[in-house]
C-alpha cells in the first residue's frame, strides 16, 4: 500500500519551530512575571523600610516639638530678663543723673536767700519751684546755673510775690534744659 503523503513539506517542517517559538514565548512569559514578583517583593520591602523610617523620624520630630517648646518659652523669658536688665540699667544711669544735678543744685544754691519747694526731673528738663527774699534772689541763682556746664538752657515761667508769716517773699518757677552728662571713665 502506498502511502500518500498530502501535507505539504514545509508545513511538516514548522511544526517543530512552532514548538519552539511557543516554548520562548511561554519562557519570556516567565520570566517577566518572575522580574515582576521580584520588583514588586523588592518595593514592598522597600516601603515597609521606609515606612519604619517614617515612624522614627516622626518620633524624632516629636522629641524636636518638646524641644522647640521649651526654646520658645526660654526665649520668651530671655527676652523679659533683657528687659529688665535694660530698665535696670537706665535707673542705673538716671541715679547718677539725679545725684549729679542735685549736686550742682547744692554748688549753686543760695542757701541764705531761697529755698526749694519741688524738684522734678522730666526728661531731660529739671523743672524747680521755690521761693526766694526777692527777684534778685531768683536771678542771681539763674546767673549760676548759667555758668554751669550742665545746663543748656534756664527759662522763667514765672514769680509772684507771696506772703509768709509776714514776710513779703518771691514764688519762682523755673524749668531747666539738661546737656547730656557723660560717666568719668
């Protein structure tokens, strides 16, 4: 019996390369599922790391906000303590102010013609109320205040004449512009 043979040849020969062309496909196929396991195992374990950093560094932060806290509140009281130093200071340099003038005022009184009734320091204006045996009184006092270096300007706001057991007496006030008095160092 003859056998007839009704395949053509060439399709009996791609059977075989079919087979394995299937045979790389199906390998391909492996093995980018098994690159795509590996990454996604990788970046899972990557998250899970990072996730782990995350929690420490947050705890961190926490530690850094107490911290922060308490820098604020030391700030805070740094600034009132510089506060107080400064207005310490101030006091500091107005005692001498004070002590300085009253001196002056001591050089230049005219102890057996006035006496003064109130002192007030404003600023740097000496405001002086007083009375004195008369208007000559008055100006001999302003003539040495004059002649005093600390001194820039002495105005008169105003006298009149007042009575005193007896005694016609000058009520004088007298306002005073102060120079800057610098410290002997």
């Amino acid at each position: 019996m003859i056998r007839i043979n009704l395949l053509p040849v060439k399709e009996v020969k791609k059977y075989p390369e079919i087979r394995q062309e299937l045979s790389i496909v199906v390998l391909s196929y492996v093995l980018i599922s098994l690159i795509f396991l590996y990454t996604f195992i990788s970046l899972n374990s990557q998250k899970n790391e990072f996730k782990k950093e995350l929690q420490t560094v947050r705890t961190e932060l926490q530690k850094y906000k107490d911290t922060e806290k308490k820098l604020a509140r030391l700030k805070k009281e740094k600034e009132i303590v510089e506060k107080k130093i400064k207005i310490i200071s101030n006091l500091e340099k107005e005692r001498g102010k004070v002590i300085k003038i009253l001196n002056i005022l001591a050089k230049n009184f005219l102890a057996d013609k006035m006496w003064l009734e109130n002192l007030k320091l404003d600023g740097n204006k000496l405001h002086i109320k007083g009375i004195a045996l008369g208007n000559e009184a008055v100006a001999e006092f302003m003539e040495k205040l004059k002649e005093s270096k600390y001194f820039q300007t002495i105005e008169l706001i105003k006298t009149m004449k007042k009575e005193i057991q007896g005694f016609n007496l000058t009520s004088f006030s007298l306002e005073c512009k102060i120079r800057p008095i610098e410290k002997k160092v």
